[in-house]
C-alpha cells in the first residue's frame, strides 16, 4: 500500500481510524482504504452515517457562530479530527477577526493534517493530547499562547464522548475541563445514542459491533445519561435535542408539514450550555 505524502511516518495504514472515517462520511479525501472498507461495513447496517455526520457538523457551526455572537471568541475543540471546509477557526474567524481556536486530537493524521491547514494562522493551533487526560490539554503550551482562561471559552466536545467507555470515567473529564474555564464560558456538545434512529436498536447495534471490532468502542448513551455532561453548565434553549433541531438556520416544516431533513439526521443528542 502506498503511503500518501500527508500520511505521517510511522503510523500504521492498515489500521482503520475513527477520524478519518469521519472525514470519509463527510466526503473528504484524507482517509485510505480500510477506512473506506470500515465505513461501508458500519454503513451496511446505518445507510444514513454520512447524514448524521453533516447534521453534526451543521449543529457545530451554529453553535460556533451563537458562541460568537454571545460575545465568545475563544475556542477549545477535543477530538477535533481532520480539518474539512468549514471548521471552527473559519466559522468563528468569519465571524469574528479576534476569535482564537485551539484544535486537540490524539490521531496523529488528524494532527498532521490540522498543521498544514493552519499554517500561517496565528490565531489558531493543535494540540496532540487525549480528552482522557485534561491536565495535559490545559497545560499545552499553545492553549497557553492562544487561550485567556480567565475569560469565557467555548469548549467543543463534539462526537467524541461516544468513543470514550463509562471506565475512561468520561463525567469526570468534562467536569475537569469545565472547572478550568472562567463564568459565562460555553459547553457544545454532541453525542451518539440509539434514541432518534430510524431503526431497531437491534440493527443500529451492528454499526456499534463494527466500532468495537475496530477497538474504538461507540457508546450509545441515553438523553438522560448525556445531558449528565452538562452538570454545572444551565443549558440554553432549546435544549439537549435532535441536532437539526438545536436552533435551525431554517424552519423545520417544509411545504404540506413535510420534513424537509433526512430522518438520520435527527439522530442522536446536541446542545449548548453556559457555565454559571
């Protein structure tokens, strides 16, 4: 198998990655082909991976431009994956010239990758640390250069909580990273549960033995279990809901009461919440 010169060394290429199947469902190139065989065996079972993925990315950039308009500028991202066009630093930069971003992932693709994209920008960098190890993230010198932890900061744990087991002690993390940042900063999150697919748990439940195969355990959580990562944190309206329908750039209804979204995309759980 040949090595792509944005592979860096050392890493294996035949062993499938979370994000870069990621970046394959959203349509990106940065991905090799077990990633590409892994995604279509998860996507036997859930034909609609690739919707839900964009409705994820979707909720993200609105959440990103609320978070702006709320006055925050900074941005801690965990599990940020591999930059694809319209990523937080050019959604809050659009929006706002001071916004300050500051990627981690432990993916070392994701990491390479996120280097080459930023280079040139000083307001933005990457961290390669592990949301299982707060310390670590908070200690990064380049959250240091980049982050004013005294002022609000918008923490993104987005689709990532679901690769962390109940034993990685997931709550206590968030609630790490949440004592860190200052009053008024911001939490949006996403996550993955059996709740809102249109399937039998039962068949989704196959696209979770493909994860698990692959030693990346999905955690499909309950709304009640997920909305425990906000502890500490009074969500915002509307809510911990449906991702299409966490503030829509558009109504919902489409002509004759039709629903204009694809029935995958309301799975799973998104929300924002502001620490006191």
């Amino acid at each position: 198998m040949e090595r792509p010169a944005w592979a860096p060394p050392g890493i294996d290429i035949s062993v499938p990655s979370v994000s870069r199947i990621y970046d394959y469902y959203l349509g990106g190139s940065h991905n090799f082909e077990v990633d590409r065989q892994t995604a279509r065996r998860a996507m036997e079972f859930m034909p609609g991976l690739p919707k839900i993925m964009q409705a994820n990315r979707a909720f993200m950039r609105r959440a990103v431009r609320h978070a702006v308009a709320e006055g925050v500028t900074q941005f801690l991202d965990i599990g940020s994956g591999i930059p694809t066009f319209g990523n937080v630093h050019e959604i809050a930069q659009a929006a706002s010239p001071q916004a300050r971003v500051v990627y981690v992932d432990h993916d070392p693709v994701a990491v390479a990758h996120s280097r080459a994209v930023l280079t040139g920008d000083d307001r933005s960098g990457i961290v390669a640390a592990d949301l299982r190890k707060p310390k670590e993230i908070l200690a990064a010198p380049e959250v240091g250069r980049l982050l004013d932890l005294g002022r609000p900061v918008a923490l993104l744990l987005v689709a990532v909580l679901h690769f962390l087991e109940d034993t990685d002690d997931p709550y206590a993390a968030v609630a790490e990273l949440r004592d860190a940042l200052a009053p008024g900063s911001l939490l949006i999150l996403t996550h993955a549960s059996y709740e809102g697919i249109p399937l039998t748990q039962e068949t989704a439940a196959g696209t979770v033995g493909v994860y698990r195969d692959m030693r990346n355990p999905l955690v499909m959580r309950t709304r009640e279990q997920i909305s425990g990562f906000f502890d500490g944190f009074e969500m915002l309206e509307p809510g911990l809901v449906s991702m299409p329908d966490w503030r829509p750039d558009r109504p919902d209804d489409g002509e004759d009461g039709e629903t204009p979204e694809d029935p995958y995309a309301f799975s799973g759980f998104g929300g924002v919440g502001r620490k006191a």
